[in-house]
C-alpha cells in the first residue's frame, strides 16, 4: 500500500489527460462547458488547439466525437455522468456503440458521492445504462492511481471506453511506481477464506476498511478490486465464488443492473453461492456532504461488514 494520498479521480483524469496529449498528438479532447469541474481545463490550457468546447449540448458533443474519430485521431468526451450516459444516450449507442468508434467517455462526478448537487445530478444509473451497449468497454478506477492507468489504457484500446470518476477526494491505495493495470483483469488485493468482498472504485477502500473490522471478529476476508466493469473478470468471480463460498459486492451504484449485477450474473451461472449486494437501492439521492450521503445510503464499510456477515449465514 502507498502513503497516504488524498486525490479527486476526475482530478487525475485531467493531470493524465495532459500526459498523455504530450505522448500523443492525436488525442483531442471535447468538453460540454464543464471543464472547470471535469478537469478537462488542464488539457485545454496545456494545448488549446487540441481542446474544443461543445457547450452545453452534450449530445452533439458525442456525435462530434465520433466524427472525429473516424479521422484518426482519439477522443475523450467529458461532462458529468448523469449528461454524458443519460443525456447523450442515444448518441452514444448510435453514433459511439453501434460503429464501434475510438471515442472515449470521461465522466466524471459519477455517484452519489457528488453530495450537494442532488438527486439530479447524482448519477447511480450509468453503468447499468452503459454495460447493455454491445461493445462497450466500462472502466472504474479505485483511485488516483488507477485513474492514471485507466486513462492509458484506454488511449491504447481499439474502441469506445466509458471511463467513471468521482469528485470526491479518494485515499491512494496503491503504489504509483508498482501498479499494473490490464483492462478486463480484476486485482485480489488480500485473501480470506470465509467472505471474498468484490468492490470498484471508491467503494475498494470501503472494502479494505471491512476486511480489518471482519479480521478483528475472526472473520477471513478477501478483497478483489474489479476496475473493469465490463468486460467483467470471470475467472476472478468464479474463484472467488470457488474458494470463499460467499460473496459481497460493494459499488457507489445503484444495485440494479450495475456491478453487483454483472457479478451475480456471473455466479448463477456457474458457480452458484450466496451473493449480497451494496449500493443505493432503488431510490434517488439528495442534497447533502458527499461523506455523509455515503453513510446515509450505506456505502461504507459497516454496511459491508453486515452483507458479508449475512452471505456467510446463507452458505449451506
């Protein structure tokens, strides 16, 4: 684990945006008049020839993505989660999805998490409305870190990438000069034998924080960060499911059709054990300290100690 770091994921987004513009001279960058919030504003200071502002027409900004993309160049589409998956949906189906473009999607204030703006802005449907788009490939960062890696990785894939950031300040967990990402390949970050967590984004270090409180009861718990939503590791759920005989998944989401779903569709359909979930259930969010409606809506490690202490009742 590395010292301890307090960083947005969406500010990371920016600083590597910047990075990587100066690697790659093809990468543009489009923005719905948000770049202040989005960290877009980086890149745009940095290579202003580079940088176009869509104003606020979010849908149009996917549909000039896409354009762009079939010229060559690789492009990151920026604006907040709730415009950028619910706004511009059929944009991004048609016009990203359906021709399998090289547009990236830079989402930032995804989740509950975006606390003051409200149940308008706090966007726990995107990756549900995301993972049902053919081809899509949906990626999570845990932290500053892996918001670098993510970011990356992205840029070098072949296809249309929706990437979710958080604007909230998140705890680095893990080391910047010993970190390998791979799109598609979940991270144990700890064994156990009785519980395995699965958890993305900034509900890995909720995980982490469970796993100490399980450990002090004399529960064994494993903790597997999955910062690719889709394509969905497999392998690593069937293991988990294998080894652990029960599992929790933890996501700043809504419960339905978001990670905890793609995980249990896994499981049904092979290795069948209980599975928990925890996320926002089904109702929308309100105004509040983005700390506090994490707690609220049961985003924390107490909640995930309960789930896991739950699924461990349900083994047979």
């Amino acid at each position: 684990m590395a010292d301890t770091v307090k960083m947005a994921t969406r500010e990371a987004y920016g600083k590597s945006l910047v990075e990587l513009g100066e690697k790659n001279d093809k990468v543009v960058v489009l923005d719905a008049d948000l770049a202040a919030a989005t960290k877009t504003g980086m890149f745009k200071k940095a290579f202003p020839d580079r940088f176009i502002d869509t104003g606020i027409a979010e849908s149009n900004m996917m549909c000039v993505a896409a354009g762009l993309s079939t010229a060559g160049f690789t492009v990151f589409a920026s604006s907040f989660a709730m415009f950028a998956a619910g706004r511009a949906f059929e944009q991004v189906r048609n016009s990203i999805g359906y021709p399998h473009l090289n547009v990236k999607i830079g989402a930032t204030h995804a989740g509950i998490s975006v606390g003051e703006d409200g149940a308008s802005h706090q966007c726990c449907e995107d990756i549900a409305l995301m993972r049902v788009i053919p081809g899509m490939t949906i990626l999570n960062p845990a932290d500053d870190v892996e918001a670098r890696a993510a970011v990356f990785a992205a840029a070098e894939y072949e296809g249309p990438v929706y990437l979710r950031f958080g604007r909230l300040a998140v705890e680095r967990i893990y080391d910047p000069d010993n970190y390998k990402f791979e799109i598609g390949k979940a991270i144990k970050l700890c064994d156990g034998s009785d519980v395995t967590i699965c958890a993305t984004g900034l509900m890995v270090k909720e995980a982490l924080a469970a796993k100490e409180i399980l450990a002090s009861e004399g529960i064994s718990a494993a903790v597997i960060n999955f910062h690719t939503i889709k394509p969905i590791d497999s392998e690593a759920i069937i293991e988990a499911a294998k080894s652990t005989g029960a599992i929790v998944t933890a996501e700043e989401h809504s419960v339905i059709g978001g990670f905890g779903a793609a995980v249990t569709e896994v499981v049904c359909g092979t290795v069948p054990v209980p599975v928990l979930r925890v996320g926002v259930e089904d109702k929308f969010g309100k105004s509040g300290p983005a700390v506090e409606m994490l707690h609220i809506y049961g985003l924390d490690a107490e909640n995930i100690v309960a789930k896991a202490k739950a699924a461990i009742a349900l083994k047979k």
